[in-house]
C-alpha cells in the first residue's frame, strides 16, 4: 500500500508551547513480548530490533529501508502524544515493515536512557512499500514528568532508526503551525507503535 507524503497533516501542537510542554522515536534487538500489562494496548513488544537490514528485500522484492533513506517528522499532536511521519527520501523505492527504533539525546548530544516498549496500535504492522516521496506513519505515546526527577529524562533531540537497522537519523521536530519545535522534551515511559500506510488511528489508541 502506498500514501503521499503527508507533511500537511494536521493536530499539531501550539506554536507556543516548546517540547517541554507537549511532553512525542533506542535498543537494538527483534520485539520480545512485553508481560507487562497495557490499559489501552494490544500485547506489547519489547523494542530491541538487531543489524542492518536495509539490503533485505521485503515483501514482493522491495528492499527494506535503511535509517538513511528516510527522512522523518515527529508532528505533535497534543501532550504526550505524537505522529512519526516517515518518507521515503531516497531515489529508489523500499519498504518499511514492523516498528521503528527510537534515540534520545541531550544537547550535548550525549544519549538519554527512556524506558519504551513497542506496541501492536493501531494494529499489527502493515508492510508499506514507499516509492520516493511517500510516507508511511507511526503512533508515539510517553508520560510527562518532572524534570527534576531521577527517573524522568530530558532530551532535546530525537532520533529514529529504520526497523532492523542499527543507525538512527535526526528527525525534524514539528509544531501544531508547521514550524519546527525546539526546546527541552521530558519524557518516561515510551510506546511507539507499529508501522501503517496512512494516518487512519496511528494516533487514536
């Protein structure tokens, strides 16, 4: 299945508010299953995907994407929640297929450890295949929390890996006006959802 990329999508966060205020991208190795219990969650996976596996083909012989084809927005949509949107910007076509990996750093590029689990919302994955210029999207759900505590991280970059691919690529971050967001982002408890062809309930879970 393929989508236009959408960066008009809309539901975005005030300009005003910086990331700290809407408070929504990580391990390498395949989803184990989460036994921890999820209110609104199909059963989740642990994300930790393995290797680089932007040379395998996916299904019907389009090769996987690499970190490096992609070009990705992290569009907020209200507090604690945020769209990855995901296209393809390379000069050939590949799919993407399962769940993106997620990297938090400080501004001194220095990593920031969050607690994050993969989660089957809106659905299982859907393999998309994405010609140049077409995105594919994904859900991402934290908690807000204190700054100041010990188990709250603090980040001011996000990063996103392809899935089954160990390099990340920074991701621009985006406002409810379009304009990127910049500012400090705390954040605990990460689910980040499976990989769709649209935007139908990415973000509705």
């Amino acid at each position: 299945m393929r989508v236009a990329r959408t960066a008009a999508v809309a539901c975005l966060i005030p300009a005003a508010l910086t990331l700290a205020a809407c408070g929504d991208s990580a391990p390498d190795a395949e989803p184990t299953t989460d036994t921890s219990p999820t209110a609104s969650a199909a059963p989740t996976t642990a994300a930790d995907p393995t290797g680089d596996g932007s040379d395998a083909p996916g299904d019907g012989g389009t090769a996987a994407c690499a970190s490096t084809d992609l070009a990705v927005d992290v569009i907020f949509q209200q507090a604690g929640v945020a769209m990855l949107a995901l296209t393809n910007d390379s000069a050939a076509p590949c799919q993407l297929d399962g769940w993106v990996t997620l990297a938090f750093e400080r501004a001194d590029r220095s990593p920031v450890d969050v607690a994050q689990r993969q989660v089957e919302q809106p659905g299982p994955p859907v393999a998309t295949d994405l010609d140049p210029g077409e995105s594919a999207f994904a859900g991402v759900k934290w908690a807000a929390c204190d700054p100041a505590s010990t188990d709250c991280a603090v980040a001011t970059t996000v990063r996103v890996g392809a899935p089954g691919d160990s390099t990340t690529v920074v991701a621009r971050t985006v406002g409810l006006d379009g304009e990127e967001a910049v500012g400090e982002l705390p954040i605990a408890d990460v689910q980040i959802g499976s990989i769709q062809p649209s935007t139908q309930g990415v973000v509705a879970w």
